[in-house]
C-alpha cells in the first residue's frame, strides 16, 4: 500500500491523478452502500457477536460464551418452535412447487379468460399479509365465521380451524398457498414461455398424451426454474411471520409458533432476552444458507446428470 | 342437437382437460375473490348487520360509516398518513439511491466493482427478519427508533432494485455516455440527462414494487414504532384486532383502506408488475 503511494508521487504529473471520472463511481454507490453498511451487513456480522453475550435491555451486555446456545439446543420451547417451522416450510415447499407448476402448465395455453385468471391467481402477493391474515380469522372464527356458519347450515358441523392444533398447523399453510402460490406460479410460466415449442411437435407426432409429454419433457425443461421456486418458497417459508402473527397469534398452545415470532417475542417482548434471540437468529440463518445451498448443489448435479 | 353443432363447428376442441381446467380455475377464482368481496361487503354493515344469522351477503345500504367512525373515533388518520409518508418517503430514496448504484455498478470500470456487486446480490440472503435485533441497535444508536427515518431508511437500499436496474443499463451503448463526455458533460450531468430517461421502465417497475413492499411491511414498522402515534395502518390493525379494543366493524373498514391502493395499482399497471417480475424472478 504505502510502496504504492511513493511511486505514484514519483511520477511525473502529466494529468490530474484524480480525475471526476475516477471518484464519480464511488459517489455514485456510496448513499445505497453506506444503508447496506450500516443497516444489513455491518448488522449481519453483530449478530453473531451479540449472540455470544446475554442482555436483559439492550444497553449493557455480559459475555456469556455459547451459554445461549446451550440454552436453546436444550430448551423444550425452541424444538417445538423449530418442528413447527420444519413442519410448516415442507408442507408450504412441497404444495408450493405442486401447486404453481399446476397453475402454471393450465395458464400457459391460450384460451378465453387466460388474462382475466392469471391476474387473479396473482392479486394476493400484493395485498398486506398481515391484513390477509387477519380476514382469513375471522372468516375462519370457531362459531361466527363465515366458514363455520355455513358448514354448520349443512350439517358438518364447527370444525376449530384455529382452536385445534393439528388444525391450525395445515390452516397457516393453506394461507400461506394463498398468499403466496400466485407469485410462484408466475415464476413458473415464466419458465414454461422458455421452452421451445418445437420441442413439443415431437411428442405430438408421437401421439404422447398431456401426462406423458409433461413428464417426458416440460418437466425436464422445467427443472431450473423449479429451483429456482424450491429455494424461494422455501425462504419465505423459513422467514413467515406477519400473516401467522395475526391469523393465530403463534397459538393454539404455540402450535403454529415459528422461527421468526420466537426471536421477535425473546428479543421485543418482556422477559428481553437479547443474546438468546440472537442465538436463535444465527441458527434460522444458518439453516436457511444450508437448504439454499444444498438445493441449489442438488439441482445442479440433477442438470449435469 | 344444437350445442352439439355448435362445438363440432368450433375450431377449437373442448375436451375433458379443458373443462377440468375451467372448473379448477373458476374454484380458485372465488377462493380467492369471495373472502376479499366479503370483506368489501361486510365493510359497509352495520355492526348489528355484521352479528345477523343467517349472515346476509349485501349491506342493507352502502354507509359509510365505519370508514368515518373509525378515522374519528381511533386515530387511523394518524395512521394512514403515517403509512403514506413512509411509502412515499421509502420509495423516492429507494429509487434515488437504487438507480445512482446501479449506474455506478454498470458504467464504470473500478476496483473492487464486481465484490461490490456480489456484495449486494448476497444481502438479498440476509433478510430483515434475521438481522432485526442489531439493525434495531443500530437504529437506538442514531437516535432514530420511533422516528419516520427510522421506519424509511433501513428498508430503502433494495437489492432487488439494485439488480433489475443494473441488468437493463448494462444494454445501453457506452457511446452515448463517451459522446456526452467530450462534449463536457459532468459525470453526474450524463447520469442525470441521459441514463435517467433512458431508464422509464425498470424505474418505473422498481417504484410500483418499493410501493407495495413499503405500503405493506410488517415486522420492522412494528419492532421501530414505539408509540402508536408512528404506527403504520398494518401495524395499528394487528395491534388493534389483537387487543379487541376497536370495533370489528372498523378493522374491516380500515383493511379495506390498506388494500385499495394495491389493488388499484394492480388494476392499472398489472403487465409492467408481471413483466417486471417474470423478468427477474424476485420479489
């Protein structure tokens, strides 16, 4: 560094060292680079340090080790928390992927009315998830709830979509598909309108029947953008928070209490355990840079194959 | 006899998959539209008309007095401002700072260029959600919680912004900056009378998305507000309805409040936000 800067004092100055072309990058990327600084990277690296001390206000901090850690793995909170968001990130994954592939190969043909539902499909990745959720409790309420009522006028009964737990687990996923499926399924068509319909001429010659040429050959083409929705379902599905916040609240009894509402609530709530959150924060990090990780290695080995 | 002709007539054959697809498209066009007509609905009935059994699907008239009740009664005014400061707020910085970045990242040769670059697609790894407990502390540090620069800033350096924008200026010719330069113009000058106007459309879809992400954010309205004067309208109506405070009547004015600007946005500009998206694969 300093053997550099002598030299360049020991050339003669022909030109201006700086010229305006020479700073003006920098200037240009410096007010977005200083927020991601500050406010995302900077921030990504005290998470884990803070997760090494224990704070019950935010202000004074004692360094505790991995304490927090040993505290979570033994805690019987944080493996409900962790099943329940496992439980909930396969399940959303797994129905996602299904689900908007299917949307997808039926939105892709022409045909009357193709606009009007994909515009349909798409509209609730747009709306507030917290206000969604909201709505969806109370069409959804044990007695009162739009839902409810009717099925009890035809004689099924109340069912306790969020009163039963094993209930509510498959009631935040069929939200989140309704929240969420539009936009994956976009994805998809996306990665259907790539593929050359020459290749299709051949099956039809061949006299190969819808499901044959789907997975003989749309499948197959398909594959990347699959990964592509795989990988970001299954970060939001990792990251679900606002609309499970308002639908259940995390209850009954914690059943649909996930990751994300459990470092919220250890780290805003009172008792303030700030390192432990902390703690938790490292480990949804780290699981979520594995799976995307791992999908992404599996789907390239799939593609070489 | 005649039905039958008319579909031999047809050009198009209409098969069992074409009426399986109709059947499956139309059950999820109204799981999707009936609860939001529902709520439409419900949000002009009385709150004795909202508690009626058999529930009755249209309002007796169209009163609105929800909508005024609860921006008289309940501070959603206060609310509704807030959110549309921070939206607008959030969405010109982002749209500022997203597009200067993006220049620098495409049009100029510099150390450290593609680091930089890799640097910011990376950070579309590290959400809000995980790193909320320091970026907080970094907020308490400036003295900006419970502030609208708290609520504005942190969200506003978008990758996704910074990604779309930089992958279209990359196809502009470097000629015309090279012409500009001769002719004297200042670096910022070129940026911001040349590139600027030649960027409509991904400018144009990165400020509907800041819209909507900004309009409808959760979790950092909520950790940075303190007092509810600085609540957004999502935050006071997850606070309110969890508290049972406010009339059911009045959340479900107020959710149609902070639904209608989506969805007109969405009514007018649906091919650029669909594009925009299938262009980039991000949301």
């Amino acid at each position: 560094m300093s053997a550099d800067t002598v030299s360049a004092r020991a050339r003669p100055r022909a030109r201006p060292l700086i010229t305006g072309k020479m700073i003006a990058p920098y200037l240009f990327i410096l007010p977005n680079m200083l927020i991601f600084g500050l406010f995302t990277i900077y921030p990504a690296f005290s998470m884990f340090r803070i997760s090494w001390y224990d704070s019950k206000d935010g202000r004074r901090f004692r360094p505790v080790g991995m304490e927090n850690y040993v505290e979570i793995f033994s805690s019987a909170e944080f493996f409900s928390v962790a099943f329940n968001t496992v439980l909930f990130t396969v399940a959303f994954v797994l129905l996602t992927v299904v689900g908007s592939t299917a949307l997808a190969v039926m939105l892709n043909d022409k045909f009357r009315g193709r606009g009007f539902f994909r515009a349909v499909i798409f509209l609730p990745t747009l709306l507030s998830a917290v206000v969604v959720g909201l709505l969806w409790g109370w069409i959804l309420e044990r007695t009162n709830g739009l839902l409810n009522v009717a099925l009890d006028a035809i004689g099924l009964g109340q069912p306790g979509w969020l009163t039963d737990g094993n209930l509510t687990r498959w009631v935040i996923v069929a939200v989140g598909l309704w929240i969420h499926s539009g936009f994956y399924a976009l994805i998809m068509l996306s990665g259907l309108q790539g593929i050359d319909p020459s290749v299709y001429e051949a099956a039809q010659i061949d006299g190969a029947g819808r499901w044959r040429t789907f997975t003989q050959i749309t499948w197959p083409l398909l594959r990347p953008t699959a990964l592509v929705v795989i990988i970001l379902s299954m970060i939001s599905g990792f990251q679900a928070f606002d609309f499970i916040w308002t639908l259940t609240g995390g209850g009954p009894v914690g059943a649909t209490t996930l990751m994300v509402q459990f470092i919220y609530q250890k780290a805003f709530e009172s008792p303030v355990r700030y390192g432990l959150a902390s703690a938790g924060a490292v480990v949804l990090f780290i699981v979520v840079f594995a799976f995307t990780v791992l999908s992404f290695l599996n789907g390239r080995r799939q593609e070489a194959a | 006899m005649i039905t039958t002709r008319w579909t031999s007539v047809s050009a198009r054959r209409v098969g069992p998959y074409e009426v399986i697809r109709y059947v499956i498209l139309i059950v999820i066009t109204l799981l999707i539209l009936g609860p939001l007509v529902w709520t439409l609905l419900s949000s002009f009935k009385t709150e004795a008309e909202l508690a009626s059994r058999p529930p009755q699907p249209f309002p007796q008239q169209l009163n609105l007095d929800n909508y005024t009740g609860a921006m008289e009664r309940f501070p959603f005014a206060t609310y509704l401002k807030n959110s549309v400061i921070v939206t607008v707020g959030a969405t010109l910085l982002t749209v500022v700072i997203n597009t200067m970045c993006a220049y620098g990242l495409a049009k100029y040769n510099f150390r450290g260029r593609n680091f930089l670059f890799l640097l910011v697609l990376a950070t579309i790894m590290i959400p809000l959600q995980v790193i909320l407990i320091p970026v907080y502390q970094m907020m308490a540090r400036f003295d900006l919680v419970d502030t609208y620069l708290g609520l504005i800033i942190p969200p506003a350096a978008t990758p996704t912004g910074v990604f779309l924008l930089r992958q279209y200026m990359l196809g502009l010719p470097d000629e015309l900056i090279e012409a500009a330069r001769v002719d004297g113009a200042s670096e910022f000058g070129i940026f911001a009378r040349i590139i600027v106007p030649l960027c409509g459309a991904p400018i144009a879809v990165v400020t509907i998305f800041s819209v909507v992400w900004r309009w409808n954010d959760f979790l950092w309205p909520l950790v940075i507000s303190q007092s509810s004067e600085m609540y957004t309208l999502p935050v006071a109506l997850a606070q309110f309805n969890s508290e049972l405070i406010v009339p059911f009547n009045y959340i479900l004015a107020m959710s149609v409040v902070s639904m209608l600007p989506v969805i007109i946005i969405f009514l007018f500009l649906q091919r650029k936000i669909v594009t925009g998206i299938a262009a980039t694969g991000l949301k």
